[in-house]
C-alpha cells in the first residue's frame, strides 16, 4: 500500500493513541518475512490504525488475522476496506484488557505489530508474561514496531551501554533478535524518536519453580539496578555476602562483587536467585 492510500483514509491521528502509521513498503516487507508467515499460522494484529501491515498480513500465507484497534474511527474505515476478507476479523477494544484469541475459535500462535508506544511496557508483560507470572496467553513468534530506545534494550548483551533491568527481564523469557531500524520519515506523521523491528520467540519454561525464582530475581534487579553505577557490593552485598554457598556460587560463576549490574548475564541473575532459594 503506498502514501496515497495513507491519505485517502482520512483520519487526524490522535496522540493519546500513539497514532503514527508505517508507510515504508521495504519495512513491511521485512516484518512479514521475520514473521515467517505460513498456512497454519494464526496473527493477532494489535493496532492495525489505517490498515498498511494488515494489508500484506492478509496477502500472506497465514491462515487467519485478529486485529484489535482501540480508534473508533479507525475501525469504520478498516471494517469498510477489510470486511469482505474472510480470513480477516476486528476485534474493538483496549489490548490491554480485550480477550487476544481469535473470533473464528482458532489458536493465535503470532504476533505482528506496530504497537503503540506509549503502552510498550504493560504489552509486553501481556504477551510474553513476567519473570513472578506466566502469560494468560502463549505465542510462538511476536513481530513487533517499538521505539528503537526500548527495542535496544531487549536484545542488548552484557556490558554493553543499553543493557538494563529490562533486558535481563526480557531475556530469561524469551529469546530476541534485531530485524531492522526504522528511521521517523518511515511513517504519517513522522514520529520524534527512532524504530526498530524486533523478533521475540518467547521460553517454554519446564522449571515448576520458575516464578518463584523468578519473583527473587525481581528483588534483586530492584536493589541492584536502582544504582546501575554502584558496584554490586554496594547495592545488593547484604544479600549475598551472609553465606558461604553464596561466596562459593561467585567464585564458580566468576562473578565479583566490584562488578556493576549490567556486567552480569541473565542466566547468572537467574542462577544467583535459584542459590539464595536455596540456601
């Protein structure tokens, strides 16, 4: 779909919404391919706005789309050029708190979407879950738009400038991939900050003690990440330092108490969480 559609929808995008629609033909292309869309695979959409990604969504090979759009006016105008798909159903509501299953009864296994950036945060804990909660639903692959400064953060390795509390969170759920940056002139109206197109395949977790550990690492990325500069010693030393299976736990992970939180991997946040369980 090119501009010209874009502007024959009329609608003034509205900024509690988030509203800011990709037009860059390359760009969608790189979502429905990282999606890697096939004739068993049911898309949840969130956000379709003027109906762009929707469009190859529909021409792909998936067998069905659920979108949900929050934007009364935007569903008239989806509803008008989509409701003669029959592989196509809209959903109107808040993605936050409508159901995310299909209308048809089928099981949504993916997620392609250029989600509005003002709700990222709680839309991620909705579709991947958190490290002290499971998902209400589970989903294969998730496709998602975000703002570049976030999206940096979710696939950021150890010891690098943009790893956070948030990669750490991230990545013991789910495996991240970078797809493509997507500079503002790519979308009407252009937005003030940069994007990118990230893959997350999210964990099937087997350990029945997962969140419980999990709910410990959250403590402890607390204290340690609310002084991100301070040296673990001083942020998280009184909880490790009381007892010798702890020391010993360091000493065989190679970890050290001068290092600074963004130095150590999620894997060791998990481990050293699982070792305070059990001592």
């Amino acid at each position: 779909m090119g501009d010209k559609t874009l502007n024959d929808f009329r609608h003034i995008p509205r900024k509690r919404f988030g509203q800011h629609w990709l037009k860059d033909r390359a760009v969608l292309d790189q979502i429905i391919n990282a999606a890697d869309l096939n004739s068993e695979d049911c898309v949840l959409e969130v956000g379709p706005g003027k109906g762009a990604l929707t469009e190859k969504l529909i021409d792909s090979e998936a067998k069905f789309i659920q979108a949900i759009e929050l934007d009364r006016d935007l569903i008239v105008g989806l509803k008008k050029r989509f409701s003669h798909q029959n592989k196509f159903s809209l959903r109107e509501g808040d993605v936050l708190s409508a159901p995310l299953d299909a209308e048809n009864g089928m099981t949504i296994n993916k997620v392609v979407a250029n989600i509005p950036y003002n709700i990222t945060g709680p839309l991620l804990k909705r579709l991947i879950g958190e490290l002290r909660k499971a998902p209400e639903y589970s989903f294969e692959t998730l496709v998602l738009l975000m703002q570049k400064e976030v999206a940096q953060r979710l696939v950021a390795l150890p010891g690098t400038s943009n790893f956070s509390a948030l990669s750490v969170r991230i990545q013991l759920l789910a495996r991240c991939k970078d797809i493509c940056d997507v500079p503002p002139k790519c979308f009407q109206p252009s937005p003030q900050v940069d994007s990118k197109v990230v893959m997350i395949k999210p964990f099937v977790n087997t350990d029945p003690d997962f969140y419980e550990i999990g709910n410990l690492v959250e403590k402890l990325l607390k204290h340690a990440f609310a002084g991100r500069r301070k040296k673990l010693r001083n942020t998280i030393g009184s909880f490790v330092t009381s007892s010798d299976p702890i020391r010993e736990f360091f000493a065989y992970r190679g970890i050290s108490l001068d290092q600074r939180p963004q130095e150590i991997s999620p894997s060791n946040w998990f481990a050293l969480a699982k070792a305070l369980k059990e001592t």
